[in-house]
C-alpha cells in the first residue's frame, strides 16, 4: 500500500496537477483529492467514470478482442486524464496551461 500512496504523492508534484481521484466500479470516489470539494470531486467521479465506460464499450464493440488503456480528455480550462482498471478508475484533472 506504501507503493501506491507514494506513486499518488509523486503524480499530485507534478505540475499543474490539481486533482488526483481513485473511483470504484460504481463510479464512487474511494479516495477524493485533497483540494477538491466534496461535490466537485463526485461530479468527476460520476461523470468520468460514465464517460470511460462508455468509451470501453465503444472500443470492445469495434474489436471484442481490445479493451480501453487509457483516456485523455482536453478543454479549455483543464486536461482530464483516466486510467481505467477492473476494479478502479484513477483520474488526474491538471490545468494545460501551466508550463513544465
């Protein structure tokens, strides 16, 4: 469990990184970010977690042999990044307009 909080602090350093959220199957937060509020962090969690599922769905009704590996979203104001697993969704939501 160590490994995993210490990857979740190394990603929450980098820069622009405003949100870090680890979301259950159900598209419940099991581990909200710091520095969100609680309803923004389950309007992500939510609507993510949909959003990936559907684009799961998408890529196995193209080709039942592949599956989602990763999912990158752009807008204006923020770049929302998922990590799909079979138990968990990990979320990073960074502002892409902070320079590296």
């Amino acid at each position: 469990m160590a490994e995993v909080e210490e990857t979740l602090e190394r990603i929450k350093t980098h820069k622009g990184v405003e949100a870090v959220i680890i979301v259950n199957s159900d598209g419940i937060p099991i581990r909200p970010s710091k520095g969100m509020d609680d309803e923004t962090t389950h309007k992500y969690a939510a609507n993510i977690s949909q959003l990936a599922a559907k684009a799961r769905s998408v890529i196995r009704e193209l080709d039942p042999q592949n599956d989602l590996s990763f999912l990158r979203i752009r807008s204006k104001k923020h770049e929302i990044m998922v990590a799909p697993d079979k138990d968990f969704l990990l979320i990073v939501v960074q502002d892409p307009t902070v320079s590296s």
